[in-house]
C-alpha cells in the first residue's frame, strides 16, 4: 500500500519535468527524448541528487508502456564480476526493441565500482551491443573510469541541490502528508542534508514517525546532528580557555544526538569558517581537524581524539590571543 512506501520511492519524479533543479540536463534529455535518439551517457556526481531518477523517467518518456521490457537496470557494485554483467546484457540486448524507438537502455548504476579490468571489458561489449543498446552509466566520481569509456559517453555532471531545491520537495511532501514542520525544521534539513535530496526525505520521513508537527530538534535528533549553534559554542569555550565547559558541551552532544566521533569533527569542520579568529588560526583548526580526522578513521579511541581536538583548538585560541597583543 501507498503509506508504506518510502518516500524517497514514493516522491520520485515520474517524468523530466519533475525532476528537480539540474534544469540544463533536463532539457537536453527532453531533447533526445523527442528526437528518439539518445547516446552513450554518463551521470557524474554525488549520492542522492538525481541520476537514477532522470535515468528512470527518461526511459519512461522514452519508451512509454515498454518501459519495464526497455530498460535494464544493472548495480556494478552487487554484481562485481563483469562476466555476470555481460551474460545479463547479453540476453536483454538479444531481444529486439518492443516500443517505437530502434533501441534499448543499459542503466549501469555504480559503475565506478567496477575495477578498471571489467570496465575494459565493458568498452568491449559497448561496441558489440552498440546498434540496439545504449548505456547510462552512473558513478559518483567520474576519474575512476577510464578515458576509453567516457570518450565513448556524453558526459551530464550532476550538481548538489541548492537550498531552494531541496526547499521545494520538503514543501510538497509536507503539504501533502499532512504534516507541519516550522520554518527552523526547514532549514535544519537543508543544513544536515548537503545538497542530498535522499537524505532530505529520509530526514522528514523519519521525523514525521516523531510527531506530525516538525521542529528543528526532532530534525537534530532523527539525524543524530547537533544544532550549528551547539557546536559552534563548544568551539568558543575551547578557544578562549574554557576546557570544562568545551568538554561539558561534547559530552552532551554525544549524549543527547547519539553523534559518532566522525560525525561531530565533520561539523566541527563546517564551523570553522563562522568562528571570529583570524583567517591563521583558521588554517591551524582546519590542519588539526584534517589530523584527528585521520586518526579516527585508523581506529584511534573516538573519545580521547575528540578530547585532544579541544585541547588543540584552545592552544590555537592562546596563541591568536597573544599574536593579537
Ligand atoms: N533532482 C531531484 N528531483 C526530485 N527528487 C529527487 C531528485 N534527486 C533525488 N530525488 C529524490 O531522492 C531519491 C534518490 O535519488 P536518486 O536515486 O535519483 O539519486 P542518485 O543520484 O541516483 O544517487 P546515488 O548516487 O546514491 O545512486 C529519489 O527517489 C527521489 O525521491
Ligand atoms: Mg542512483
């Protein structure tokens, strides 16, 4: 049943004309839609922004009722060896094309997960298939293909959504869920989402399983963020000597959003720049932050890495102090 649905399946554009922002790609996929021809494609960007969306809605435009029969879906990273993908193609491009247009559509999602072996051995069957099958190819970075396959595509960069994009599907949903959420919940989706419409939606649907009426907290909590505002404050306690208070601040963001230590070096990373020091100490946070980032990621003890980052940050702080007198 409908409710049932995630609403990332559920609101997902059936058509170009609903696929929001990356107006220019839209247009030029509506443009090879009429002209019922379409070449090689590769959709490069981030997670969640609209690739497999404008690849399913151009096949819908594309190939009407024969859509499902028209297009195959393949995930690079499910099936890693090339020897599965190529059987799949090979049976699907065997059949003809059903509807009005000479061909059908190979949709490769995270084909940058394929090793550069198999993708030498996709360029291969691009060429045996190539009069009755076309490829879209999906990646989120697009320098793990290799040149022989993108020289092969027209390459579509796709962008993150901008603040008024990701705006406008939490408007709809809302409007259309029954659900109210405060001008601040907004703007709190917009800040933990970074542009990812998928982590928006998953964002507004977790929290509306909260209450019905959204405010900017049940968004920090679903999302285990911390407000800006909380972090930023850790940050000035640091940075003007307060250890206790700085540290009393970290206990209570990890206690009260259940953040990761990841998690709160990234914010404490997009702080940074709002902070009132000078541009050099700056530069030192951003060169610390890089450092305990690193260390985390090899496994050091979240805990103690997070406590030494404050610890860094109000030596930073002392030394601009002194610079200044
Ligand atoms: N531009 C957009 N317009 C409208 N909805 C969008 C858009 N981008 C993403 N969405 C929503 O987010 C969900 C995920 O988008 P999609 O699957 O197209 O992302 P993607 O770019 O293919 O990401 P990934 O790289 O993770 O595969 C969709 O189901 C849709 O609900
Ligand atoms: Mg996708």
């Amino acid at each position: 049943m409908d409710f049932d649905l995630p609403w990332t399946e559920k609101y997902r554009p059936k058509n170009l004309e609903e696929v929001i922002g990356h107006k220019e790609i839209a247009e030029r996929l509506k443009a090879f839609v009429k002209s019922k021809n379409v070449p090689n494609m590769m959709f490069a960007g981030p997670a969640g922004i609209g690739k497999t969306s404008a690849t399913l809605a151009l096949a819908r435009e594309l190939f009407g009722d024969a859509y499902s029969e028209s297009l195959l879906e393949l995930n690079s990273s499910d099936e890693r060896g090339i020897d599965i993908v190529r059987g799949k193609i090979k049976d699907f491009a065997r059949v003809l094309p059903l509807a009005d247009v000479p061909f059908k559509i190979i949709f490769l999602d995270e084909s940058d997960a394929l090793t550069p072996d198999a993708q030498h051995a996709l360029r291969r069957t691009m060429e045996v298939y190539a009069g009755a099958t076309r490829f879209i190819l999906s990646c989120n970075f697009s320098s793990k293909i290799i040149e022989p396959i993108q020289s092969r595509c027209v390459v579509f960069r796709f962008k993150p959504l901008s603040e008024n994009d990701i705006r406008e599907m939490l408007v709809k949903i809302s409007n259309n869920e029954g659900i109210k959420i405060s001008e601040d919940g907004i703007k709190a989706i917009i800040y933990i989402s970074d542009g990812d419409m998928r982590k928006a939606i998953n964002a507004l649907q977790g929290a509306s399983t909260l209450s019905k009426s959204i405010s900017e907290e049940t968004i920090y909590k679903v999302s285990s963020r911390a407000r800006p505002q909380e972090i930023k404050e850790m940050m000035e306690f640091a940075l003007k000597g307060s250890f206790v208070e700085a540290r009393n601040k970290l206990d209570y963001v990890l206690l009260n959003y259940g953040m990761s230590g990841e998690d709160v070096l990234l914010q404490v990373y997009r702080e940074v720049a709002s902070l009132d020091v000078p541009d050099r100490a700056k530069v030192q946070l951003v060169d610390r932050i890089g450092e305990y980032n690193f260390r985390m990621v090899e496994g050091a003890n979240e805990r103690i890495q997070l406590e030494a980052m404050l610890a860094q940050i109000m030596l930073i702080g002392q030394n601009a102090h002194e610079s200044k007198k």
